[in-house]
C-alpha cells in the first residue's frame, strides 16, 4: 500500500506565485500538483524552478488568461493536450496524463464572462465535450482524477450569497447542470465526501471585494474528483489557506486530497 496525494491551485500567474508555489510543494511534496491560469507561454514557462524542487512539469499556456502545468514526482506517461474532437483544441486549458500511474486530467474550465454572452454558451459546450472525450477514452469503473479550476460552485453552501449569485455564470442553474452532467459520467466530489454538509468552505476569494478571506465572501470552485474506485481510496480532501494568506497571493487557494492505494 502507498500514499498518492494530488493537489491542485489557480496561480493566477505562475511566474507571480512562485514564492508561494514551490516552498508549498517543498513543505507538503504532493506526487502531482496542478495548476491553472498560469499566463505565461511556453518558452517563458519557470521549469528550472521546478526542476530543481525534484519535480518534473509539462505545461501549455500563452500570453493570456489560460495556461495549465503539471508537475509531478515521477515522470509523466501518455501526456495529451486540449480536447481532441476536431473543434477548438483549447491545449491551454487541459492537461491530461498518467502521473505515477494515476490518470488525471487537468482543466480550466472557461469562465463565461455574462449569462447572455457567447462566451457562456461556449463553457456550457466545452463540458459535454469533456463529457465525450471522457466516454471515448476512458472508463468510470477504472481510477480517473478530474482536478482544476472548473469556475462552478455545485451547491447553494459552496458560495456564500446563494440568493444573490444564482445569476453568476459560475453559479447560474445552468452552468449546475451541465457540471453535473459531467459528474454523472461516473465522478465523486471528494471534498464534499468528508464534508458533506459544511458551508463556508471556499477556494476563491475576489480581489475585488475589500477583506474578503476575512469575511467569509468566497465561493468554491476549485475540484478535485475521482471515478468511484480510486475515491474509495481516499481518505482526505482539504482546502489549505494558507497560500491565500500569504502576501501577494492568488485569488484562490490550494486543495489537496490523499489516498491510500
């Protein structure tokens, strides 16, 4: 039996978060740490950083508001990016691969900016087809993590004003179903596995919003979710603040699950 821990975290930049980033992965050596929003193109991309915090890392991004990394403790397998059914490939915004012989995959869920905007008919099409690609090359009875920021919050307890988001496009009835849709596929939500009816615990705190950490205005839309037989394994799913806390930090947190394989 061995211990796998996974965790994953919206940089928000990744070339401003390294202070953050790599003294986390130093202090709590996770096999596999995912990472979105990195906003750097590839040839700028800080691998030696990694490199020399014993981690390897693949990564797909460029100059905007997208970007995913992966680094790992053993060498990835089988590394793809984007999604493969001829439309937008959107590489920058999954990695998929198998990562100390865990398949995970690694997204950043487009965002959709306004209700009524092309931009939100797009993300609600880009989950079925996460839905297809995870039909045509996968299997829910198998071990599968899906993990990143998925810009949705499941449950009226994962935002902190459910009667005043329910318009968000991270939040709208909307965007719930075609999440769940994704998840019926045959995905747990770890988190809410060991904390099935806890509010107030969040991944992402706005800028925007003066003290925002402090007062508890946050909403969860950071994942981390596994088929049913590698969620049977697992025996923690967390949500540090630390990182949130720390000066000049991202917008949102790390979460971290474990399992016992």
């Amino acid at each position: 039996m061995r211990r796998f821990r996974i965790a994953t975290y919206n940089v928000n930049s990744i070339r401003s978060r390294l202070h953050i980033v790599i003294p986390w992965l130093k202090a709590n050596r996770p096999d596999v740490f995912c990472m979105q929003e990195t906003k750097v193109d590839d040839k700028n991309f800080p691998a030696r950083e990694f490199e020399d915090a014993g981690y390897h890392v693949i990564f797909r991004g460029d100059k905007g508001y997208s970007g995913v990394a992966v680094a790992s403790v053993e060498k990835p397998e089988g590394v793809h990016f984007g999604l493969d059914d001829g439309g937008t490939p959107d590489q920058d915004r999954l990695i998929r691969g198998v990562f100390s012989g865990i398949p995970v995959l690694n997204t950043y869920v487009p965002q959709g900016r306004e209700l009524t905007s092309e931009h939100f008919a797009y993300k609600l099409k880009w989950f079925k087809r996460l839905t297809a690609l995870l039909k045509k090359s996968y299997s829910s009875a198998k071990p599968l993590i899906w993990c990143g920021d998925l810009n949705v919050a499941p449950e009226a307890i994962d935002v902190h004003n459910p009667k005043r988001l329910v318009g968000h496009v991270c939040f709208a009835p909307e965007v719930r179903e075609a999440f769940d849709l994704v998840k019926s596929w045959g995905f747990l939500d770890l988190f809410r596995k060991f904390h099935p009816d806890e509010g107030s615990h969040y991944t992402f705190f706005d800028y925007r919003v003066p003290k925002s950490v402090e007062r508890g205005l946050g909403w969860r839309v950071d994942h981390i979710l596994a088929t049913k037989p590698l969620a049977g394994k697992s025996t923690d799913c967390r949500i540090d603040m630390k990182p949130r806390l720390a000066e000049k930090p991202s917008d949102h947190t790390v979460v971290v699950a474990e399992f016992k394989l």
